[in-house]
C-alpha cells in the first residue's frame, strides 16, 4: 500500500517569513482561484502563483487542497459572527449578508460555485461544518419563532435557505437581475438598492415583529 508523502519543512529562508502573513496570502490567493474555478476547477499551483509562494508551503501550513478549503471555511465562520450579532432583526441580517456581494464576492462566489459542483456530501470538504454553522442561525430563526416574533407555519430551516438564496442573487442570477431590473447586478448602487428592498421584504413580511 503506498504511504503519503511527509511534509516537507521549510527550507531557513522560508521560515523567516511572517508566518501569518504567508498564511494570509494563500488563503487570499485560494479564495480568488477557487471563486473563479470552484473547488474542483482550483489548482494548488495557480494558487501559489497566486500567493507568490512555494507550492509546498502550501502543503506545509494547510496539508493540501482540503484542508486549505476548510480553512477557508473557518474564514466565513469568523467572517459570519462579524456580520451579525445575538438579537439583530432578521431584515438587518438578510441586507447584511446581501451586501457581501460588494465586501466579500470571492465568499459569495465560492459558495455558489460549491452549489454547482455538489453531488453529495463526499464532494463537499465543507458539507459538515456548513450544516454546523447554519444549524446555529436556524436555532436563531427557531428561537424568535417561539418568542412569537415569526408566524408559527414557518419552518426555520426553509426560511434560512431562501433568505440565503435571496441574499446571492446578484451573484448567482446577473442575468435575469439585468434584463428585469434593467440594472448592472453588480454596481454598488444596485447592490446596496437591493440590500435594502431585501430588507424591507423582510420587515414586511413580520419576520421583525416583537411578540
């Protein structure tokens, strides 16, 4: 049976880099190649060229393609508890995450692109700590639901994913948002302008009611 390849250190003027820094520029570098190509389109080398790095550091600080998406993962989640806190309406949060269109596109596009590509879970470096962290919104979701700030019909887990849907459109419908709104789906101006009607929606709708 064959053994993996260990590790290859450093070589002495590698390790008197940053180390975080040079971990910065790969994870930048991987979220650019794999926004533009998708996981499976990603290639290690073009995002060490990227980087401007040695391809095997890339292996040294993140052990390869997977665990360098993970890690990109573990950016969102960080990048997740940024964008909202505990109690914020439910209209604050959708206008926040559509507005990531224009602070975070390689983020929106990289999970889009995950979408395209799924076949199942094993295709997925990302499936289960997605479903962890979006499993802690719907408790949210479900929580304002039993505080009687949501209509009791509404079922938390569906309502994450349209408002999720809703919040990427600029991203994953330019098409249809150019030939219906008549407008650049990717202008900051049309961004922030549906952010807002996102907002709106969703206030009217009653999702921001206090019981």
């Amino acid at each position: 049976m064959p053994t993996s390849k260990p590790r290859r250190s450093p070589q002495p003027q590698e390790r008197q880099r940053d180390p975080d820094r040079t971990r910065k520029l790969i994870l930048d570098a991987a979220a650019a190649e794999f926004a533009a190509h998708g996981y499976a389109g990603g290639r290690i080398a073009a995002i060490a060229t990227r980087a401007g790095v040695n391809q095997q550091l890339i292996s040294y600080y993140f052990g390869g393609k997977e665990g360098l998406y993970q890690a990109l993962s573990e950016s969102w989640r960080q990048r997740e508890s940024e964008l909202v806190s505990q109690g914020m309406p439910l209209s604050e949060q959708i206008r926040r995450y559509a507005l990531e269109a224009l602070n975070n596109p390689d983020g929106v596009r990289l999970l889009a692109w995950g979408g395209l590509e799924y076949t199942g879970p094993e295709s997925d470096p990302d499936h289960a700590p997605r479903a962890e962290r979006l499993q802690d919104s719907i408790d949210e979701i479900r929580a304002l639901q039993t505080a009687g700030r949501l209509p009791a019909e509404v079922d938390p887990a569906c309502l994450m994913v349209m408002l999720m849907a809703a919040a990427m459109a600029t991203t994953t419908l330019p098409h249809v948002i150019e030939g219906v709104c008549q407008a650049d789906p990717r202008s900051p101006d049309f961004v922030r302008h549906y952010a807002e009607q996102l907002a709106v929606l969703t206030g009217l709708l009653g999702f921001d009611r206090h019981s």
